[in-house]
C-alpha cells in the first residue's frame, strides 16, 4: 500500500478526520439552539449585576452587551469558516500555522481551562438538583447529585454531537421559557425600584461603558477559538452570513436578556449574587424551581456544547485516544479538579487571575488563525493541503516557530493590560506571524500554498 493510501486509512480511523457533508448532522436550527445553550451561564447573569458597580443604566448596560456580543459573533462567523469547508476540526486547523507537533501547545491552552470550567459548572449544576430535590422532596445530598450529573453528562458527551444536539434543543427552549419567566418576576413586581434605580440614573458614557463591552465579549471568546469544532458538523449549503445569523440569533438575544436579568434583580434587592437575589425576591416554590431548573441546564447545555469538546479533541489528537475514552478522561479530570473548592468565595481570586493568564493567550491565537486563512491562504484549501495537514511527514510537520514565536509575544503584549489584552495584542500579533513566515528560513516549508511561497 502506498504512503497516500497508509494517510488516508489513518485519517479515516481518526475521530479528527473531515467529516464529510453527507455526514453532517446539525441543520440551521439545531445550530441556533446548540450555540444558544453553550452561551448561557450563571456567569453572565452575574456579569450583568457586576456592571451596577461602574455606574451604568440601562440602556448603557444594553448597549454594552449587544455591542461585545456582536462583536464575539464577528469572530465566531469568521473562524469557523476554515472547519466547514474543511470538515476538520480546530486541533487541525491549528496545525495549519503551528505545525503538527506545534499546534499541541494553543491546543491545551484551549484545553485545559475546558476541563476546569467543566467541573466547575458541574458542581453547580449538582446543587441545583441537590436544591430541587430538598425543595420537593426534603432530601439533601449534593455529593450524590453530583456524581450523578457527572455520570449523565459523560454519557451523552460519549454520543459525541447527537448527545449535544439533543440536549442543545431541549435545554434551548426551557432556557428560554425560563429566561422569559425571569424576566416578567423584575418587571412585573419591581418594575418601579427598577424604574428608579437603574433607568433613569445618568450612567457614564467613558471607561466603565467600554470595560463592560469587553467584558462581555470576552466571557465566550473561548468557544470563538474552536468555533470550527462546531461549523464542521453543519451541513452543506450554509452561506458565511447565514451561519452568522444563526450565531447572532443564538448569542446576542439571550446574553443581552441575561445580563438584564442579573442588573434587574440585584437593583431590585441590592444582593450582588442574582441566583441569592431571586431567592429573595420572591418566596414561591415554583419560582425556586424555575431558577433551579434553568441553572441546571444552563450548566448541561454549557458543559456538553463548550467545555467537553475542546480537551477531549486535544487527548484524542496527541495522545491518539478515541472519543469514547477521551471524554471519559475530561470527565474523571473535571473532578479531579475539585470544583467544590473552585466555588467557594475564598477561591474567587485565584479563579480570576487563572482565567485572566489563559485568556491573554486567546487573541494571539485567533490572531494567527485568522492570518494564516484569511491572509497567507486566501481562504483556499485544497484536498492536498488539508492531507498534508494529517501528514506527520508533510510540510507541516513539527513545529512551526513562526507562529509560536507571535503568540509569545502577543501575549506579552497582552499582559501589558490584561483586561484589554483580547484587543491590544490581536493586530501585533498577526504582523508578528506573517513576517516571521514571510523572513524566516526555517518556515520555507511552511509558505507552501501560500502567497508567500516562491
């Protein structure tokens, strides 16, 4: 058998191989509901009480979710586009720019804080159950409902993406209900206290306004890295616009209700924590139900759609694992994180500066990405380049210094001013990228098929 032949049979044993159109699961809709329910977190309710502390109103508080939520849309719309046409997934598409052996380092960088987020959410997700069954029944053992939920997400998340699917379009429409019935609580029983203190103050226009677009468009710049994880799985015939509306209707919407939601119930009872805040805003069983049961699947939806895929894909592209005992081993690792430590008051500081180091990594990445399609391949990837990407052999194998090289320093950059890193490191480091591939001998290999390629 040839050396083609032996590639092509290995590509086709992998899980990581292009999955072709006519395996293609998820249509326009079942798209809009995964990303809806990968969107939603306890983390923006809260994002959006944080914002009352810089003096925002309203319609400043709006503003700023839309905008950052656009914002992140643009980007998902735009590096997802690799991995539709392609069918193959981030751990390849990184290999693209940092070569097959490379791309394992942006690979865990998007990994790693996955496996975190997962336990983490898991825990909650556990203590809602563990408040609904005292709620219902008087019964209290968040340990076991933790195992528990733990055990039925690594079973759908063994089904790969029909497990997500579903739980995508049933948790999207309960969210959603719940969202809705939330919402109706703060206006419709604190709608004067709100009035008063959160639309019709002044607000400010200057710094705080611009923090908080950041700080929404960063809370999900995670998913915009390995957004072709997902485009990969949609079917053909999808124009880049209408995936972007399919992404815009899915995130912009219920982040900008969500972060309304947070505001509206901490004005209302002046408790910072939104979940504590409904708790006392009304003292109705069926109220604590509704908020349990959306926390619930807030933290499925999340975790199956944005927190199982990434390192999972990452074991299986370094270590050759199959899917099934990959995500197993995100699973038991998301445990071994202790997350019931991680939720604890006492580990809020320690949890903000992890996710603030990781993040600084982000914008270099997708800056890279985005130079590496965009620019040095024209968006044109042919059968022979995306085999040379699955090649251990090819021109892309090893590491591709060019593209390490600009992450470094972007990221340094980015620790200059972290909390704006996203955007003070993106342009330099693309620059950065493409004149190292376009000066340095060792990436020759590399500018093949590209427009830098003599």
């Amino acid at each position: 058998m040839s050396e083609v032949k032996n590639n092509e049979v290995k590509k086709e044993a992998s899980s990581l191989a292009p999955i072709q159109p006519k395996d293609r699961i998820m249509g326009w809709g079942s798209n809009t509901m995964l990303w809806l329910g990968g969107c939603i977190s306890i983390g923006t309710l809260t994002m959006g009480s944080a914002q009352l502390e810089k003096g925002l109103n309203l319609l400043q508080l709006f503003l700023a979710v839309t905008i950052g939520s656009v914002i992140l849309v643009i980007g998902i719309a735009a590096n997802d586009q690799f991995s539709y046409k392609t069918g193959a997934p981030y751990a390849v598409q990184l290999k693209s720019a940092f070569g097959t052996k490379g791309s394992i380092v942006p690979v865990m960088i998007r990994g790693l804080p996955g496996i975190v987020w997962y336990g983490f959410q898991t825990w909650l997700g556990g203590a809602a159950i563990n408040n609904i069954s005292k709620a219902l029944f008087g019964y209290d053992n968040i340990v076991l409902f933790f195992i528990l939920f733990q055990v039925l997400q690594i079973l759908l998340s063994i089904k790969g993406f029909q497990g997500a699917k579903w739980v995508g379009n049933i948790g999207g429409v309960v969210i959603v209900l719940a969202m809705i019935y939330l919402l109706y609580i703060c206006v419709s029983q604190y709608g004067d206290v709100i009035g008063d203190k959160l639309m019709n103050k002044e607000g400010t226009w200057g710094m705080p306004f611009i923090a908080a677009v950041i700080a929404f468009f960063g809370n999900s710049t995670t998913v915009m890295l390995n957004a072709g994880d997902y485009s990969r799985e949609m079917k053909s015939g999808y124009s880049s616009g209408a995936r972007g509306v399919s992404y815009f209707l899915a995130m912009v919407p219920a982040t900008v209700m969500l972060g309304i939601i947070g505001a509206m119930a901490s004005t209302a009872t002046g408790i910072a924590n939104p979940i504590n805040a409904f708790a006392e805003m009304v003292d109705n069983k069926l109220v604590l139900i509704v908020t349990l049961g959306f926390i619930l699947f807030a933290q499925l939806s999340t975790n199956l759609a944005s927190n199982v895929i990434p390192p999972a894909y990452a074991f299986m592209d370094a270590f050759k694992m199959k899917h099934k005992v990959a995500v197993i081993l995100v699973g038991i690792l998301a445990v071994a994180t202790c997350p019931w430590v991680l939720t604890n008051d006492s580990s809020a500081a320690g949890l903000d500066v992890f996710v603030k180091v990781y993040t600084a990594f982000f914008g270099p990445i997708f800056a890279v990405l985005i130079t590496d399609y965009f620019i040095l391949h024209k968006r044109n990837y042919t059968k022979e380049a995306l085999d040379d990407l699955y090649d251990d052999k090819g021109n892309h194998a090893g590491v591709n210094w060019a593209a390490i090289i600009a992450i470094a320093v972007g990221a340094v950059i980015g620790f200059i001013n972290i909390d704006i890193s996203f955007f003070t490191a993106t342009i330099p480091t693309g620059l950065i990228f493409y004149f190292c591939m376009k000066s340095m001998p060792s990436c020759e290999r590399f500018r093949k098929g590209t427009i830098l390629e003599k």
